[in-house]
C-alpha cells in the first residue's frame, strides 16, 4: 500500500507550522534579537545531531551573515550548515508538499536545482544533522511587525525532542532514499518508482526529477522507521516493461546518514527468441492472464480452444513492441468466457499464440 499523509503526519506537520521558532532543542528557547534596524531580528537557529524538527520565525534576509536573494531555498541553509573543516553536516532538509500528500527531500550532495524549494516561515521542516551546529538569520518577522515594540520572552514555545521514543536510538524517524535512474530507454510520464521497506511493508511512491528518484520516509511518532540489516525494495513501474525490481541493504554507517543512495536501471531487454509462457494463475477461475516474450515487433493473437478443438474465445493483442510481457499489466487477459460472453464450464483448455513469425500452444485448466 502507498504511503499517504495520514492524520499523524498531518499533525506532526501542524505543530510545526503553529510554531516559530526552531524546535530541534527540548525545553530550548533562543530569543530573538534586534540588529541595527528595530524592525528586523536576528534569530540563532541550533541544530542537534540527528533529526531536527524547525519553523523559523522570520522571513530570512540573511543566514550566517550573508545575504540571501528573494527567498531562503534549502541550498541556501545546508551550504552554510558545515564545520570548521568546512564539511557538509546537513545530509538533507525535508518538506511536506500538501499538493499530493507526498514528503519531498532535498539532498545538498546530489540534488539538482530543480528539487531545490523554499524555507518559508512559519512552515515546519526536517533538517538531518551529523553535528549539532548553530546559525544566524536575519530578516522580518513572520506576520504583520510592530515596529519598536519591546523584545519580551517567547510566547508558547512548544518543546519538541528530536531522539527517537523507542528503540535503537541510532534508528532514524526518517529516512531518503534516493538514486539515479540509469536509462536504456526514456523516462515517460507514466514511469513511477516504487520504494518498499521489506520488513514493515510500507510502500512510498518516489518523486522523480529529470532522471533522479526520491523516496522519503516518516513516522509520525517518531519511531525508527528502518534499523541496519534491512532491505528496500526499488521497482520501476513502466507500461513499456514488465516491473523491475532492485533490492538494497541498509548498512550501519547509512543511519547516520538517514539516507540510502541506490541506483537503479530503466531497461528494455530484447528476448533472443519468442515464448508463449505458462498461463498464471493455472488452474485459475475464473480470469487467467497469459503472458509471452517476442523476439521481434509483431502482431499478436491468442486463440483459446477446448478439448474438442473448438475455438472458445478469440483475443487479438495488437501491435506489439519485442520484449517481454510477464506481468499482469502487459500480459494477455483472458476473462474465462466465450466471444458470446458466455462463461466456460470448468475442465481443459488450449492456449494458442500466434504471430506472423512464431506459433506455440500450451495447456490450462478451469477449476470451479
């Protein structure tokens, strides 16, 4: 099943967009201060390693004393986010995107441009740190400012932890994995990638990006969403192909990271010669799906016959591309009735496939 914004996911996200300040330090309060111009503030953002859940409470001018254009993008604060070493410690910033109910990551080490987004105040984010670490920003107060007013104490701060509740605390809450689409045929607008954890089930439908995939992962609670040993399952959805399937081992030293890289390849393999395939489910009721392999671009027909030679049903595939068509998406249905639209009694049938350049026939059975 694919993941979708449940009510905790939501709520998770609605704490953080009624808060304004960061939340990444429990119990933490960083007052805001006033810079040259009273109608500007300055704000200390820290970061804890780990997981970091933050609202910022102005519209940002400047990050670290640097100015920044028209608007903060997550480029513009993972940049400044490094050590004395000059190392990057961000590893990504999440968002949650309410236009398809879907969380959107941006990876300073191999996102492009394109999946950059904006930091907007007042909106909850998720920012991967392996230090803590601890910024500037400048700017305008979120919402209508009062100018000259007095800086009291922060009102309603809303203390938030960012370490797991249960389990290993290594075991991040939220995890990306993202990788490139190596491609021996195009990207289509109907291409998905779907990212499957093999030991709980859940299922995240990627975002793609030119030819880069991205498939984020969060709890609501707050509990470990994978631990080291386990396995993603990455499988490209193509209505040119049958489903591709990679797997992919989560190894310790990728927690930290809270980021999987797995790279994964969008082929077209060209069987060496045709095949009619054995019929799946066999023995079946009452609907059948009869699958085949073409070693050259060909028209197809299926002809189903009983035990008597009789011609039962007659289905013409069409035009079809060489390649393989296993999966039930691509295969040929057959729904267990006459061209009549009688349903057929149960006993032993006879598949035919036939092209200009190839003819085989196999067995199936109807069992009722």
């Amino acid at each position: 099943m694919l993941q979708r914004a449940t009510a905790n996911v939501l709520g998770l996200f609605y704490l953080l967009l009624s808060g304004h300040l960061s939340l990444a330090d429990e119990g933490n309060s960083q007052g805001l201060q006033m810079p040259a111009h009273s109608y500007t503030r300055s704000f200390d953002l820290s970061l804890n390693q780990g997981i970091n859940m933050i609202a910022l409470p102005l519209d940002a001018r400047k990050i670290a004393g640097q100015p920044v254009g028209e608007r903060l993008n997550a480029s513009d604060l993972t940049v400044h986010l490094t050590n004395s070493e000059g190392v990057q410690l961000a590893t990504w910033v999440i968002r949650f995107d309410s236009t398809d109910g879907r969380f959107k990551a941006y990876l300073p080490s191999t996102s492009s441009s394109a999946m950059d987004f904006e930091i907007q105040s007042g909106r909850g984010y998720l920012v991967n740190m392996l230090e803590a670490r601890e910024i500037q920003l400048e700017g305008m107060p979120w919402g209508t400012p009062i100018f000259e007013a007095p800086i009291g104490p922060e009102p309603n701060l809303l203390p938030v932890s960012t370490s797991p509740l249960a389990g290993n605390e290594t075991d991040p809450w939220a995890f990306v994995v993202s990788g490139q689409i190596y491609q021996q045929i195009s990207l289509a607008d109907q291409t998905q990638v779907q990212v499957t954890n093999q030991r709980s089930g859940q299922t995240v439908l990627a975002s793609i990006n030119q030819s880069r995939y991205t498939a984020v992962f969060v709890d609501a609670d707050r509990q470990p969403v994978v631990s080291a040993g386990e396995h993603y399952q990455v499988t490209i959805v193509d209505l040119r192909i049958d489903p591709r399937s990679q797997i992919f081992r989560v190894e310790a030293r990728q927690l930290r990271l809270a980021y999987l890289e797995a790279d994964v390849e969008l082929v077209a393999s060209i069987p060496k010669v045709s095949r009619l395939l054995p019929n799946f489910p066999n023995p079946f009721n009452p609907e059948t799906w009869i699958p085949f392999e073409l070693a050259q671009d060909d028209r197809v027909e299926i002809t189903i016959y009983d035990t008597s030679g009789q011609q039962v049903r007659n289905i013409n595939a069409g035009y079809r591309s060489a390649g393989s068509y296993r999966s039930a998406g691509r295969a040929a249905y057959w729904d267990g009735k006459t061209g009549w639209g009688e349903t057929v009694s149960s006993g032993i049938y006879f598949y035919a496939l036939k092209t200009e350049h190839f003819m085989a026939m196999r067995r199936m059975v109807i069992l009722k």
